[in-house]
C-alpha cells in the first residue's frame, strides 16, 4: 500500500518542498490513480474484479469501446460494422493501423484466436458466457462440441471478422467492449506457455504484448502499477497522457490524505464520513457519480439455514436500506429493493422488497427460530474496508434487535473475499456487481443456473425459463417484460438481498480534464488531459 504521506509533509524540512507527485504529474503527463486493490490479474479472459477491469482498459482494446457517458459500444479495433437483416450476422472491420504494442498488426485471426481460448474449458473463464451469444460458442465453452470452427467465428482476412450469433443480440456493440471480447497477442501467450494456463507469465512487465493506448511498465505488488504510452496504438497521436500511475489503496481514508498531501489526481473512493464536510464546504473536488450498480447481501444456499427460503426472506426483509444509505453513506447511495438499477436500458423491475420486520419475525418463526432461538452462529464476510464493515455493523445491529439473530463480521482483502465467496467458501457475503453495459440482462444473467458468477448456489429452472424466453424475443417491450418477472422469482427466493444501488464517491483534482461521470465507471485514459 502507498503510504507517501509522511514523506510529503516532511520534505519541507530541508531546502525546500519536495514537488508533489500532482505538480510532477502536470510535467510529465502523468496520472495519478487510486485504484483501491492489488489487482488480482491484467488477463482480460480471467479478471473478475472491476477494479482490474480499470487497469486492464489501458492496456488492450476490443473490437469496440465503451462510451464513458452512455456505456454504448463505439469503434475500438473496428472501425466500422454492419448487421445483418435478421440480426444474427455481424461483420466488423478492423482498422488496418491497428497494431500491437510490438508493432504486429492486430488481425481478424488474433480476435478468432482470442475467441477460442477464453471458450475453452480448461481455462476456466467465469466471464466466457459473455460470448455465448455467437453460434455454438455455450457448447464449445461447455464442452458439448470440441470443434472450434463449429462456432459463428470467421476471420474473412486480415481486415474482416465475421460473427454469427444464435439469437439476435441487438447490446451485442456493447459486449464487445467487455474484457473477455479483448484480443491477446497469440506469439506472447504461446512463447510463455499453454494459452489455457491462468498462471503464466505473459502479462508480466517486459513481457505483456497488448493493443491498448497503454503498455505494462512496471508493477510492484501491493505498490503500484504503471502503464505507459504506446506509440504503436491507432490513436496514440492524440493521446496526451504520457503515463498512468495505479495504486492499490484499499483504506478509504489514507487516500483522501494521500490527495490532500498531492499524492493522487483520483481517489477510487471517499470515506462516507467525509462526504459532508466536502459538501459543507462546497468543495468542487467532490464527486458523487451514479453507477449501474448494486451492493447485496450474497447467501450461500447450499448451507443451512440458509438453504431455507423463510429464512434468507426474513433476512432479506429485516434490512432498513434507507437508513442504511442515510447513516452509513451520508445519503450518497439509493436504497435498493431490486437487483436492478433504476435508468438500465429502459427496464422497469418489480415491486421492490420493503422493510418488513413484522413479517420476517413471522417467517423465521415458521423456520423453526422463534425469536432466533436456536439460530446457528453465522459470520458476514466483508471487504476489508470501512464501508462495507459500516454496512455490515448496521445490518449486524438491526438483525439482533429486531430477529434475535447473531452474525459476527470478517473481514478480508479483496483477493481472499472474492475467491471464499466464489468457491462457495462462506455463509454469508457482501457482494456488488457493475454493469457491464447497460441493459438489465447483466445483473440477472448472473444468478442463473451454472452462471460463473453465480456464487449463490441457487439455481431455478423457472428463472432459467424466463432468461431463455427474454433472449429469443424480438419485440423490445415483451422481452423487458419476461426479464421483470424473472426478477420478481429471484426477489422471492432471495438468495441474494439488494442493499443499495451503489454511486462513486471520490475526489478528482482539478488539473484532470475531459473526466466525465460514468455509469459503468469505465475511463479511457487517452481521452484525458492534464492542465491547470
């Protein structure tokens, strides 16, 4: 973790003040980011975690881009698509000055290569299902086919990526600008080992090829991650950030002073005990920026109790989500009764769940735990942070007061929380999700059945129904319809709690243009500029 602070304030002990990391940034074009975790991995076809996905964005491109206002897809690598008639054809065409960061020409073939390895089995992609649209590509990931050239992949020529999916996908230009539709550079992957291998060292400094607007130069773990210029990027004449500083900070509060001393240009967060003094004061480095996202209480169903659905419904009921988004988070986060955000590609969800302390008392007590007797200890595993740990403490009081119910809180670095919730390795877990684009798709694919990120243990034949009936339908407003009933099964079986609808809360420095809010929380760095 930076801890810079000490060493700024001091420096001015001798001569004179040591210049600032802000004031060196300004110089030499160099941003610098708070970036809350040491990123797991920069493997596009195995990061799970949005904070990767930050650091990752730099160093490759997809066939699209994400818009940062809207979260639509825009030309990356391609430049241009058509669509066929009946929506299942897609041909892309790549631009001929794309290139590597070598210098080799990002081709159709690296983007079919690409394809092809995070559908394999062997590497284990718990992101693969965002390909499955294409033809063939769920049952070549699932092991149902073993031929590659059975799925909708067709490199025409260098130039020429054609597509043909199983069902008309019309957020397909948004897919594409997801992490698992990047390319990888076929020689690299291959000189480092099996293309299958998750632990290989392709994507260390020196070795990372990438065609992003960035390339890997240095990263010194639990430190700080650099990603540097690269000349050979299609728009690199136009990017006018030289460098890219990440930093894995994961307490809210030491970034807010490593900002304050000049450490940081963006903090990634903001302690929520702080919101109101910025907001007293006016202060215009404050930024609180709606996401798409959602912060929930992820039940493990395999486990009893919770392999009950009384009781994971008088859980899910016995949550005050608006004082909990008043108290814990200075009023910068909505309350969430659904898993699906407000304003996600025109989708209305279905009555929320409401507080109802009345009813889960009743329920637990058909459960068998009058008044939480006899109630099984249980532990809620957090972040190791200040947010999700106020949250849990809240969550902790309320369930005690009003069921009787004990939970003790544990917390752990990111890296750990993930990999306990994924392997089923918990009871109860706070997780978030973040759009991947816009549409309400996102947030319900992922608890269903077999779902890589379905880290529930439930699955449901009837919201698997829905789901599959919603993706073959044409008409727009019939399909929006089976998606709100699929919710409306998920929000009565409740293995997951909505908590709130989640906002970014950090501070950006001034001297740091053409930021805007983003929905997605995606950033393209190259469309920065540093000046006072």
């Amino acid at each position: 973790m930076m801890l810079p602070v000490l060493g700024a304030l001091l420096a001015g002990s001798g001569c004179g003040r040591r210049e600032t990391a802000v004031a060196e940034g300004l110089r030499t074009r160099t941003l610098h980011l708070g970036n809350q975790n040491e990123p797991a991995t920069v493997d596009p076809h195995i990061m799970d975690a949005a904070t990767d996905m930050n650091v990752v964005v730099a160093l490759f491109e997809g066939l699209t881009c994400y818009d940062e206002k809207t979260g639509e897809g825009v030309p990356g690598v391609a430049s241009r698509w058509e669509v066929s008639a009946d929506g299942l054809g897609y041909t892309f065409h790549l631009r001929p000055d794309a290139k590597w960061s070598n210098g080799d020409r990002v081709t159709a073939g690296d983007f079919a290569y690409s394809f092809q390895r995070i559908l394999t089995p062997a590497l284990g992609s718990t992101y693969a299902y965002m390909l499955w649209p294409i033809r063939n590509a769920e049952a070549f990931n699932t092991g149902k086919i073993t031929r590659f050239d059975e799925v909708g992949v067709t490199a025409v020529d260098d130039a020429t990526l054609q597509l043909t999916l199983a069902r008309p996908t019309p957020y397909l230009p948004m897919l594409a600008a997801h992490s698992t539709w990047m390319p990888v550079h076929r020689a690299t992957v291959e000189k480092f080992g099996r293309a299958e291998d998750r632990a290989s060292a392709w994507t260390r400094p020196g070795n990372l090829v990438g065609n992003g607007a960035f390339v890997l130069s240095e990263w010194q773990p639990n430190a700080r991650l650099t990603v540097t210029r690269n000349p050979h990027y299609w728009g690199a004449a136009q990017n006018q950030i030289e460098r890219v500083v990440f930093y894995p900070i994961e307490k809210a509060e030491v970034e807010e002073l490593n900002f304050r001393a000049g450490q940081l240009h963006v903090t990634f967060g903001l302690p929520a005990s702080k919101i109101t003094s910025y907001r007293s004061a006016s202060d215009e480095r404050l930024r609180i920026d709606p996401l798409l996202a959602i912060e929930y209480l992820n039940f493990n169903t395999t486990k009893p109790p919770l392999n009950d659905i009384r009781v994971r419904r008088a859980l899910a009921l016995a949550i005050d989500r608006a004082a909990i988004a008043r108290n814990v988070y200075a009023g910068s986060r909505l309350p969430a009764g659904t898993i699906v955000p407000p304003n996600c590609g025109g989708y209305t969800g279905p009555a929320g769940l409401e507080l109802d302390f009345a009813a889960a008392r009743r329920l637990l007590n058909e459960a068998g735990f009058p008044a939480g007797k006899n109630f099984p200890a249980m532990a809620l595993q957090v972040r190791n942070d200040e947010s999700q740990s106020r949250m849990a403490e809240a969550i902790q009081a309320m369930w005690q007061r009003e069921l009787g119910v004990s939970i003790t809180i544990e917390p752990y670095e990111q890296k750990t929380w993930l990999q306990n919730q994924q392997t089923l390795s918990h009871t109860l877990g706070v997780l978030g999700w973040t759009a991947d684009f816009p549409d309400a798709i996102t947030f319900l694919d992922v608890f269903r059945t077999g779902n890589g990120n379905n880290w529930t243990g439930w699955g449901s034949p009837e919201y698997d129904r829905l789901l599959d009936a919603g993706a073959v339908t044409a008409n727009a407003a019939a399909r929006l319809k089976l998606l709100q009933q699929a919710e409306s099964v998920l929000l009565a079986e409740a293995p997951a709690a909505p908590v709130n609808f989640r906002a970014r809360s950090y501070l950006l420095h001034p001297t740091v243009k053409n930021w805007i809010p983003s929905p997605l929380g995606i950033h393209r760095y190259q469309l920065l500029r540093l000046a006072n």
